[in-house]
C-alpha cells in the first residue's frame, strides 16, 4: 500500500529556507532556527530581523507523514511589552500558508493572523515559556479551504545563550468545503532554537 504523499521533498524545502536566509539576511540581523520532530512529525522554520525596530520574516516548513503539510511566510512585529521589568516578548504578525492535506487530498492557501509571546521565569532566566496562535476564518481562507487555526504551548530550558531546547504541544486544523475540521497535527514535540 503506498503512503500518502505529503507535498514538496524535505531537500527542496530546506534549500528553499537557506537560499531564503543568505538572500535578504540584513548585516545587522539577528537571526534564527527552529527544529522539531514528533513520532510521525516534523516542522523546520528560519528567522530574521529585517529591521531593527523589531519587524521579523519567517519561512517554515511543516510535514506529517499521513495527513499533510503546511508551507508558510510569515511577518511580525516582535518586541518587549514589558519594558520596565521581567521582559516579556509579544509578537503581531500574519503568515501566508499554503496546506496539502493528505486525507482529502485538498490543497489550498490562507492568511493566518496571529500572536505569540515568549518569557524566562522570573528568579532563573535558563527556564522558558512561550507559545503562537495563528488564525485564518473563511474571509482570509481561499480555494477550497474555509478555515485554519494553529497553535503551540511549549516548556524551554536554554542550555546556551543562543541555544534552547524545549517540549512543545502544537494543535494544527484545517477545514475545507464540505468537510468537517481535519486535524494535520495534535500531540507532542521536541525541538531546539538557536539564534545566530
């Protein structure tokens, strides 16, 4: 029985992210990469500043080996909503996703809104907390797709200054016409981020 396919090979989005990064990377620019891996799940994602108030790119790349994959693009406004204390990063932003799903062999784009904040406990800056939401209804949902909705929860503990480790939980949806909500995600991950 052959499996499912699950879109573009992993080389081809890996050269994409790379050629990405080298491109448009600002001398300046603080930048970044994201790895996780579940049992039957994988999602690469890369990073950078493209101006120094805060205004971050970000291309990723996620594939489930049974239900699909999702592409994205995304632009958010990053920075420190508590200034006078225990920092505390928020990000605004949207990101262009373009979704293959494996079990009703349907593709479609969308433009997801979303937020995302991120913190150390206070008293021990090597333990983190942070997390993403990110929301497309059907008026930024196109082709056949009617809705999507992604989110993160994760637990991170910073083994260098620019290098954590961390245990996630990440729910991912989509709904097309005529089908009920599919789910191309929802358990556990583990993953690092570095910054560069």
């Amino acid at each position: 029985m052959n499996r499912p396919t699950t879109g573009f090979p992993w080389s081809i989005g890996l050269t994409v992210l790379a050629f990405w990064l080298v491109a448009i990377r600002p001398v300046w620019a603080n930048s970044y990469l994201n790895l996780n891996v579940s049992d039957r799940a994988a999602r690469v994602s890369l990073g950078t500043d493209l101006t120094s108030s805060g205004l971050v790119g970000s291309v990723g790349y996620f594939t489930h080996t049974r239900r699909g994959s999702v592409a994205d693009a995304g632009l958010s406004l990053v920075a420190n909503a508590n200034p006078g204390g225990h920092a505390i990063w928020v990000g605004l932003g949207a990101r262009a996703l373009f979704v293959d799903s494996s079990l009703v062999h349907e593709s479609a784009t969308a433009l997801g809104l979303g937020a995302s904040v991120n913190t150390t406990w206070v008293g021990y800056n090597r333990i983190g907390v942070g997390g993403h939401v990110y929301y497309a209804p059907q008026v930024t949902s196109f082709g056949t797709a009617r809705s999507y909705l992604e989110y993160e929860a994760r637990v991170e503990y910073y083994l260098l200054r620019h290098g954590r480790v961390y245990l996630a939980y990440r729910h991912i949806g989509v709904s097309y016409a005529g089908t009920p909500t599919l789910t191309l995600d929802s358990g556990l991950n583990v993953g690092f981020r570095i910054s560069f």
